[in-house]
C-alpha cells in the first residue's frame, strides 16, 4: 500500500491509498494509540492520532508492512534517513520517490483544508520543512508530499515513475525557490534562491544598495540579505566581509542560530575548517535533520569523521545536486570525492547522479578502485593526470601510485621516491602533508621506521585535515623504532638504541592518551632500562599502566615497573606495583613471571628461603638463573651446576654462532664446575661449544676453565 503521514496541530495523521476497514478494539488503556480515530473514505483510509504531549512519532516500513511507534525503529540511523527533495525539471516540481503510490485528494481531519497528497510505497522520507508558496504550501511530512491548496483546483499533483509531478495550473510554480530548498537551512539561514546567474548577480547588486541605504533600525537585516547574496553568487570571502561588518555594529545578532549557522558556513567555503566549527553545534531540533548535509561537509573538510560525513553527504546528495551553480560547483566535487573515498557501497549509489565533468571522473574513479574495478579506475586516472586543474592531476597520480603499491605492482621503495618527486605539485594543491603521509606508509612496509617519523614530522608542518591514518602510524613507526633499537642488546647502547629512545621521547607527546600510547611508552621504557637509566624507565612505565584497559596488558605493565624498581633497590615500591597490577584472570605464563619477581624481591631483602619456595616447580630459566645465583652466593656449586646446565641445554644452541650471552653463559657453567671439581660437566660444556669461537677475553678465560 501507498501511505503519507504528516502532523496536523495536535493530530498525527495516516492517510492510506486503499479502503482498509481496521479493527482497533484491541487499542484499550491510555496508551499513545487508545485514542485513535479511523475515517474509511473511497479508496482512501485516514487514520488520526490525537498526540497526549510532545513526544515524536517515528514511522519505517518493515518487511511486513508500516509500523508506526513512538520510539525509533531499531537497527538506527533514523535521524538520517532519506527524506524527499523537490526538483525542477521542465514540466514542472518533481517530488522525487523510488515507488509513488497513489495521489488523494481530501480534507484535513484537523484544519479542514483541501489537501492533495501523494503516496509513497516504499520508504522514501518526506518532506523537511513547511514551504509556503503562492496559493500553496507544501507541509512537513514523515513519508509522502503533502500540499494545502488555497485556491482549488489551482495545485495539480501526477505520479510518474519516478515520483510525483506537480505543477500550478498545468505551469511550473512561480516561486521555485521556496519549494526547491525544501528547508529552513537553505531557504533562510543561507538565503539560496532559484535563480539565473543574471538574476542572482542583479540580485547581489540590490541587496547591497539596500543595505547602504537601510535605516538603523534595519540595518543589520539589510546587511545580512546582501551576505546572503554575495553566498548565492559563490562570492563567499564578500560573504564573510558583509557579515562581520554587520557584526561590528551588532554583536548581539551572532547568537541567533542562522546567523551563527550562515557564519560556519561561509567560513567553511573560504578555506577555514577551524572557523566552521560553528556548524558542529548544538542546534534547534527541528533543524538538525536539515543541517546534517553542512556538518558532512564540515567534517570532510576536517577530517576524523570520514564515515559520517560520506553518510550524511550521499543521504542529501540530491540537495546538493539542486543548490545554484555557483555554490554547487564548490561543494559537490567535495562531496562526491569524500562520498567515493570513504562511504558504504550504499553511500556511493548516491554517485550515480553525478554531473560531468574532471571532478567527477576523479570521484568515479575512487568509487571504482574502492569497489574492485581497478582497472576501470587507473584507466580513468590515467586521463585525469594531465587535466588542466593542478589539484585533480595531483590526486590522480597520487592515487595511482598509492594503488601500484596496495597491489604490489610497484615496490615501497619506488612508491617512496615518487611521492617525494610528486611534493612540489601537492603543495600547490595543499595537499603535501597527506602525501607525506604515503611516503611514510611506503617506508613502513620496508621497515625504514626513521624515514618514516621523518616523513610524518614533515607532514605535520604542513597544512592538513585531521587524519585518522596518522596517530596509529605514528605508533607502529615508534615501536618499530624501539624493537629495532634493542636488537643486539648491550652492544647498541651507545648507537642505534641511545638514538631510538630519543627518536621515542621526542614523538610521545603526539600520541593521545590510550592503549596504544601505553604500549609504546612500555617500549621506551624498556630501551631505558637497557641503557641503564632506571630513574627515567619508572616514570615511563608509571605513565603506561593507567592508560591499559586489559588486564593482561596492564599486569605486563606493572610488571616492567617492578622490575625498574627493583633494579634502583626499591623493594616497596616494587610490590606495590605489583600488587596493584594484578588480576585473577591473568593466564599461567604471567602469574608464574610475577612469581619470580615476588622471589626476586625476597631474594633481594635475604629472604632465599622465601624465594625458593616460590619458584618451587617453576623450570623456566629465569627461574633457574634465580636459583642458580642463591647456590652460588651460598657457594653449592654442585646445586648450582644443575641450574645453570638446565639454563645451557635449552638457551645454547648446538649450531651456529654464539651471542654474547650465551659465550657468557657457557663461561658461567665452566666457571661453576671448575670450583665444583666437576670434570664430566667441563666435557659436556666443551663438546657444547664445540670449536665455535667466543670473543676477546671472554675466549680466553673459557679456555683456561676447561683446559685439563
């Protein structure tokens, strides 16, 4: 069935294309629908909901027909659903619908007015805002197109494929303006007008003759029409001069919410996100449906909301489409390039719509690449580059890189090089941070992590969105760096670690608070305590363990922590970070290392009992290295010998050469059975090493160990 359902002083109403007798005898109590009235006409059903208060009434088609409640159908996103937006096409107003159902005509069960009303049966919206024409006025609506006639038969209503077709006595209406922009936001707060460019611009001249000429009473009114028509004719930096003129002289006006709407708007279009913030406030209810469309293009021009703004500019794509040209030649390549980058597939069926044009060849582009056909869109991309507007032939051939190297076709290397030849074109375009950006994409694939801090340093100077890509960038570069950095222990002290850990202190303050930022700090800390800086790796993991949310992680964290303390002799604080980091659902690997560090703490305060007892059928290393050293400072080599062989067995390998620790450890075993007298265990070590060399002295003292 076709319905339309709008609201009517105190009255919902449900006007429905059919006779459908209802049986409301179950409606009993005091609910919203007690008090419902059902009104059987021929081939129409109107229903009337008396409405007790001001709660909203919110209408979907299910799978089994309408629902009509007073809470939001579920699955959201009702706040953005599709509404109707009116058309001009040369036979007249069309009311866009995917499936229109029948036109009615018939008297409204509150005002008794003539309305004719058109039927949609699918969910295509309705209508935003009243309009009110000449001789009509076209109502809000919930679904369908409502139309009062003040002079029947004068307004005439035909449904065709694609919606319903009105005209005024077989014409276009006359005042195409109030019925195009079909709400407040554009009709009034930013005063568009259907209009030729002649007709604008003569327009434009008046306002300002008017405004130089307006009594004082009506001066600020005056002014703010002429920044309305400098807006209409895409003059906007006129736009923004007119209105803090008006300003100036009356500062109270900027907190009425068009002024302050008109404001966000117009700085946005002259290239200042940061003044359009306006266009993220609070706004009148009846409004924010109507606003979504400029907070879309707001926050594409931002940047940190992509999804959102893709939504919100394809819901009211088709409003776009209708704005004059001046001003839709600014925002819809916007659009359309935001809506082929970051929406839905569903998002970017609204792009079937799109006009001509290099612009739009370069959305189409996006759209295909992001749908699969990426053929199809480095095709297109290849035309693009040598289009004569800088901006577009720099996106295109950086997007062309960009997919060469997401598919492998080019090497990150190369990809890096060619982002680097293509930065003089992308600051003309305004666009170098973002390929600094790609660049360091590229040299994170190959694990050049300083080139790529570098490159992100350098995109950060440069003029950019907000881009959601560069915080957890930044992360993995700063923990590449620090793994990187700890690679060969010891021996980098002095090199590459000292450098790493300053590479990682001086980007800590870019990352926000959070997991992510902790996991780094954790690493950082790690690289201090390898340079023997304790003082400095407590801060850094005290900084971390509040920022963790799971337990495992935050255990590990205080875990590090205890350890640093440990390390300056700060038993206490060493359990109580302990203790304050624990958890019962911690899995067994992390329980048995905070074991060995309680036992450490013991072992520490004289304790060797106590840590004994608590490493009692622990055979990790560590905790043979634990035992192993009570042994020796109590002078068992025999016990010792059994610990440190067990350390030996699994850490020397019986091939390949030998690091630095595990020469040391080898030397450690020797040196323990030589005190022992423990000839067997000298051979074992012996045929371990086999003929593999050790370093320095280290070699000789081995030597001298084992020789007979």
């Amino acid at each position: 069935m076709g319905i339309a359902a709008y609201q009517s002083g105190r009255n919902f109403v449900l006007v429905i294309d059919g006779e459908e007798p209802l049986d409301t005898s179950s409606l009993r109590g005091d609910g919203i629908f007690s008090n419902l009235s059902v009104q059987t006409l021929p081939k129409t059903t109107v229903i009337a909901v008396p409405l007790p208060d001001t709660r909203q009434l919110f209408l979907s088609q299910q799978s089994n027909g309408w629902v009509l409640g007073d809470v939001p159908p579920p699955g959201g996103g009702y706040d953005t659903r599709q509404v109707i937006t009116p058309q001009e096409t040369p036979a007249g107003l069309l009311f866009p619908m995917k499936r229109p159902g029948r036109v009615l005509s018939l008297k409204d069960p509150t005002s008794g007015e003539t309305l004719v009303v058109g039927t949609s049966a699918f969910d295509n919206g309705g209508i935003l805002s009243l309009r009110k024409g000449n001789g009509y006025d076209v109502w809000p609506s919930l679904e369908g197109v409502v139309i009062a006639d003040h002079a029947p038969p004068k307004v005439e209503l035909k449904r065709t494929p694609v919606g319903d077709l009105m005209t005024i006595s077989g014409g276009k209406p006359p005042d195409l303006d109030q019925a195009v922009y079909a709400s407040d936001v554009d009709l009034k707060w930013l005063g568009l007008k259907h209009l030729s460019y002649q007709q604008a611009n003569a327009r434009y001249r008046q306002a300002l003759i008017d405004a130089a000429d307006a009594e004082p009473k009506d001066r600020f009114a005056k002014r703010l029409e002429a920044a309305k028509a400098a807006f209409n004719i895409g003059s906007f930096p006129e736009a923004r001069s007119i209105a803090n003129v008006a300003l100036e002289d009356d500062p109270e006006e900027a907190f009425r919410p068009d002024v302050r709407f008109f404001l966000g708007a117009t700085e946005l279009l002259n290239g200042n996100p940061q003044g359009a913030q306006l266009l993220d406030d609070e706004w009148p209810e009846s409004q924010q449906r109507a606003i979504q469309v400029w907070k879309g293009l707001y926050y594409a021009a931002k940047g940190g909301h992509d999804q959102e703004a893709a939504h919100y500019l394809a819901t009211d794509f088709p409003r776009l489409l209708n704005y004059p040209e001046t001003l839709r030649d600014v925002v819809l390549p916007l659009a359309t390039e935001h809506i082929a980058r970051y929406g839905t597939q569903e998002d970017m069926r609204a792009l079937d719509d799109m006009p001509k044009g290099a612009p739009y060849r370069l959305a189409r582009a996006f759209r295909d690449i992001r749908s699969g056909r990426s053929k199809i869109g480095e095709e297109l991309l290849k035309g693009l580059e040598s289009d004569r507007d800088a901006t577009i032939a720099e996106k295109a051939m950086e997007e062309r890189i960009a997919l060469q190297l997401r598919e492998g076709r080019l090497s990150p290397m190369e990809a890096a090089r060619q982002f680097s030849s293509l930065l003089p074109d992308a600051r003309l375009s305004g666009r170098d941070g973002w390929v600094r950006i790609l660049q360091a994409d590229a040299y994170m694939r190959v694990k050049r992590w300083n080139d790529a801090l570098t490159a992100m340093d350098q995109a950060k100077k440069a003029p950019m969105r907000e881009e959601p890509e560069l915080a957890p960038m930044l992360q993995q570069a700063l923990k590449g760096v620090a793994q990187e950095s700890q690679q060969g222990g010891a021996s980098k002290a002095g090199g590459s670690l000292l450098h790493g850990a300053a590479m990682v202190r001086a980007h800590l303050p870019d990352l926000p608070p959070g997991p992510e930022k902790a996991d780094v700090l954790t690493s950082y800390g790690r690289m201090l305590n390898s340079l023997g800086l304790y003082d400095e790796a407590s801060q850094a993991f005290s900084s971390a363990v509040p920022m963790f949310e799971d337990p495992t992680q935050k255990a590990m964290a205080g875990e590090a922590l205890a350890d640093s303390y440990l390390k300056r002799g700060m038993l206490p604080d060493a359990s109580r970070a302990l203790a304050a980091t624990g958890s019962t659902a911690l899995p067994k690997s992390e329980i048995a290392k905070r074991n060995r560090l309680v036992a450490r703490i013991a072992l520490s305060s004289g304790k060797p009992e106590v840590a004994f007892y608590l490493l009692n059928g622990d055979n990790s290393a560590a905790a043979s290295d634990m035992k192993a050293k009570i042994y020796e400072g109590q002078e068992n080599w025999a016990a010792a010998i059994i610990e440190v062989r067990k350390m030996a067995e699994s850490l020397i390998p019986d091939q390949g050469p030998l690091s630095m620790d595990q020469q040391l450890l080898a030397l450690r075993l020797a040196s323990d059975a030589s005190r022992a007298g423990d000839a067997e265990t000298l051979r074992w070590v012996v045929h371990k090493v086999g003929d593999r060399s050790f370093d320095g002295d280290t070699g000789r003292m081995f030597k001298l160990l084992v020789s007979p």
